[in-house]
C-alpha cells in the first residue's frame, strides 16, 4: 500500500491530504475521484495503532438526539461503507443493527424520534417486554424501553481505513509514509524536512492537530484518553455474536456505555463513553486502568449477566479528539487560503468518513463557497461542554 507509485516526474501532487485514518482518507479518495493527483501522507501508515481510526470496530448509527445533520450524514455514508465492504475480500461492514437503551424518555430520546419522523428515517420503538424476549440476554429489567435501527451496525475501522487506502493506491493515489509540518511558504509543506507543493493541503491529522497548528486550535481542541475492552464469550455461546445481538448503547443517567457483538470471535467489545483525563496521542500511557476494568465488570454483571464472571481477553486505550460540544472542524486555514484543517471527530466521526471526505474535497474543489456553518473553524470555541452525542 505504501509507495507503489511515484508521482511522474514533472507532474507533482494538485492536492496533499496529510493523515490517512478515517477524515484523511475519504477526502483523498473523493479528490481523486474528481480527477486530481493527490498524494496521501501519513507518518506512521494508513489506520495506524496510535491515531483513532486504528481500532477494530467503531459503531454507525444514525440516533444524534436533535443534531439532524449527523443522522443525515450518516444514512449518506452508510451506502459508501457498503459499497466498499462489498467489494473488499472480508466484511467492512456487519449490519447487526445499533439499539439505543434509554432508563427513561428523555430529551435526547424524543428529540431522536422527533428527527427520525420529520427524515422520513426508519427507527424502531421497542418497549421493554419485547426487548427482553428479543435479546434475553441483555438484563432489561431497569429500562424503560429501546430505540432500534436494523440498517446500522458496526464497521470494521481499521481494516475499512486500509482497504480504502489500498483502493485509492490501485486507482492512482499515491500514498507515502513521512512526517508532515506545515511550511511558512505558501502552497507547501514540509515532508521528512524536505518541501513539496500543490494546489491544496489539507492536514486531517486527528489527535495530533493542534500540535501542527498550536496558536490556532491549541485552546480549541480537547484529546481525552478512552478505554475499551473485549470479553470473551462463554465457549459455545453464541448469544453474543452480530446475529444475535446488535451494536449498542446504553444512556443511564449521565453515563452512557456502548458496546459491540463478538465480531469476528475477537470478543465482546464494551467501554464507557465519558471523556478521559488530556491524552497525548505521542506518549500517552495505553495500559489499561484498574479502576477502569472494575466499572466494566460491575456493568457487565448488571447489563450482561451471562458475560459477568467471563475474562478479558483484550484492552486497547485509544483517544478522542473533541472540538468544544462535539461538532468536526471542516474548514479552510484562516490565514492560508491553500490549507485547509480537518479533524475533531469527538469521539463519534468514524462512521461520517465518506460524508465528511466529501465536504472537504468539496471545500477544496471550490465547490462550496464555505464551510457547512457548524463545521466553520469560526464556531469552534474554547469551553469543553460536549452536545453532541
Ligand atoms: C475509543 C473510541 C471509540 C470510538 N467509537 C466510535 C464509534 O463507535 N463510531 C464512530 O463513528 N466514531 C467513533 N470514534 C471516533 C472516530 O474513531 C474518530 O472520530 C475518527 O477515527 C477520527 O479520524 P481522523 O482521521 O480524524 O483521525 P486519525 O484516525 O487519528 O488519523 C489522523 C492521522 O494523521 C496522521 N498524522 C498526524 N500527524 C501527522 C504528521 N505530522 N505527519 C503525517 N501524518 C500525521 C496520524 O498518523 C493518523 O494516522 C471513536 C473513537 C475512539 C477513540
């Protein structure tokens, strides 16, 4: 995948999309769908270990409370996720179904309905008697009722990230593996030390944004430590596999834990969805914390009885990079008409990539006049109070 091709001598990169994890990706494969020759850059390679995308699976679901424009961006990605699990050699996409558990209707669930209706979008009301002769093997007793979405699922994040590498490499791209710093000249950056030019930058680098452009989103940007682990099922049980059991999540009160089917015999995947402490994407810590596999196990023993006294079989720490409330950042560089900033997937952008590589192939292209409002570098404030969910 990396470095197959060389650029023709003579005919540099129009666009250079730094970072190749979900955002990056999608914008390289959308600007060369359009025709431009563009080099991908990533530092440590395609959907690496450190970056966000470099996990296993990430959920898509299209509940977003009252933030329509995330249920829409959504129903619009899923058809690109699909297309390209299809003609991938191993599943991208399991369409097991995401189911939203809510202890109470409150506003993020009417608001959920309310937005669905309006769309025209598909979403199930499922009270708690059917959730628990569907799914016997969630404890249902403390929930009120359950709001579910068949057409959604899981992706597989990683291998979904490379594949689309890969299909972008065999179609053109050029992929290659350096270290990116912005440059002082106009229309360049510097790789590995060493200046390249083109008409477009766009630098989609997650977590390690605000390193490349401190003054500028320094105080915007919030990257919080987060901590997952997988739990094997009981040998021969098969209540816990993507045909049994859905994606889901889980609003109790304030907290809201989430969680997978055993994809793929890697294990029952399950987190809590609260910002961690600050996160360094370069050095941060990645062991998992004690006090952070006791809260899961005393979920587990609540929510998932039958997985209670079952071992861990896997943790990974993994980060967020959280704008203010939530919203991306798709914009151009305030002061560099050439460069463009993209990032702050807050913990929920997986699942948006095909949707949020087109707005920025779009924004470069001259396509768009602007920047979608909420995704404007303008609204991005310096408060970290999470909206979006
Ligand atoms: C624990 C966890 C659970 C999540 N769950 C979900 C979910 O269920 N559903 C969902 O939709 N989303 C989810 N997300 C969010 C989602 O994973 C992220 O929003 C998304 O992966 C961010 O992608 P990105 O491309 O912006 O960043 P990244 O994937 O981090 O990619 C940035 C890339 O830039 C590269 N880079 C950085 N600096 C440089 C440089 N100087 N030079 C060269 N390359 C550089 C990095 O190596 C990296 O590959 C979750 C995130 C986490 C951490």
């Amino acid at each position: 995948m990396n470095e197959r091709r060389q650029m023709p001598p003579g005919r540099g990169p129009e666009a250079i999309v730094v970072g190749a994890g979900v955002f990056g990706a999608w914008t390289a494969e959308h600007l060369r769908q359009a025709g431009k020759r563009v080099l991908l850059v990533d530092h440590l390679g395609a959907a690496n270990a450190l970056a966000s995308s470099g996990c296993e699976s990430r959920m898509t679901r299209s509940a977003y409370g009252r933030d329509a424009i995330y249920t829409q961006m959504a129903h619009a990605s899923l058809a690109a996720w699909q297309g390209l699990s299809d003609r991938a050699s191993l599943p991208l996409f399991h369409r097991a179904g995401a189911l939203f558990l809510f202890d109470r209707m409150g506003e993020y669930a009417r608001d959920t309905i309310a937005v669905h209706r309006e769309l025209n979008l598909p979403l199930k009301e499922l009270d708690r008697a059917f959730l628990a002769r569907r799914w016997p093997q969630i404890d249902s007793r403390d929930i009120a009722f359950g709001l579910h979405e068949p057409a959604f699922g899981a992706l597989m994040a990683r291998r979904a990230v490379q594949e689309l590498v890969a299909g972008f490499v065999a179609a053109g791209g050029i992929h290659r593996i350096a270290h990116a710093a912005p440059s002082d000249e106009a229309h360049a950056v510097l790789l590995d030390g060493e200046a390249y030019h083109a008409d477009a930058i766009v630098y989609a680098c997650g977590p390690w944004l605000a390193k490349l452009f401190p003054d500028l989103l320094g105080s915007r940007l919030f990257v919080t430590r987060q901590e997952i682990a997988f739990v094997a099922p009981p040998p021969g049980d098969r209540s816990f596999g993507p045909g049994a059991l859905p994606c889901w999540a889980d609003l109790q009160g304030e907290d809201l834990y989430y969680g997978f089917p055993d994809l793929e015999a890697r294990g029952f995947k399950l987190a809590l969805d609260r910002h961690g402490p600050p996160f360094d994407p370069d050095n941060g810590d990645r062991r998992m914390s004690a006090a952070g596999m006791e809260t899961l196990r005393a979920y587990l023993a609540r929510r998932f009885p039958a997985l209670a006294e079952r071992p861990f079989s896997e943790f990974r720490v993994c980060q967020y990079e959280n704008s203010g409330n939530g919203d991306f950042l798709i914009d151009r560089h305030p002061e560099r008409a050439e460069v463009f900033l993209m990032g702050a997937g807050s913990g929920h952008g997986f699942k948006h990539g095909p949707e949020a590589g087109r707005l920025m192939a779009d924004l470069v292209l001259g396509r768009r006049a602007g920047p979608e409002p909420r995704f404007a570098l303008a609204a991005k404030g310096d408060a970290h109070r999470r909206t979006v969910m």
